[in-house]
C-alpha cells in the first residue's frame, strides 16, 4: 500500500481482492415485452458458481 498525509488529509492506493460464492435456482427468459417464461431448476442443472474481483483500491480521507 502507498500512504501520503498532504496537510491532515490521507491518501492511500493499494490493492484488493473480493470473492462470492452463489447457486442459480430459477431460469427465465424474456421476450422484449410480450412474455416472460420463468421456472425453477432442477437439482441437476443447479451448480455453484464463484466470482473472483481483484482490483486497486484508493481511500482519501479528509
């Protein structure tokens, strides 16, 4: 992480990582405005599926 503290104020730079983990239990389709097909999945077609974000985070602080 990089700080600097300019007059009081602090300013920081350094990197992040978030993850989540999630199951779909429902599917639908959509057809523009006319019609929406929804219905629940099956224990077959449910898998769990993770997200991974890395990033760079900046925190300024008065």
């Amino acid at each position: 992480m990089i700080a600097f503290r300019p007059g009081g104020a602090s300013f920081a730079v350094g990197p992040y990582i978030s993850a989540s983990v999630g199951q779909y239990n429902k599917g639908a389709i959509r057809l523009g405005n006319a019609a929406e097909i929804s219905d629940d999945l099956s224990d077959d077609e449910k898998q769990i599926h993770v997200w991974i974000q890395p990033g760079v985070r900046v925190q300024f602080r008065l």
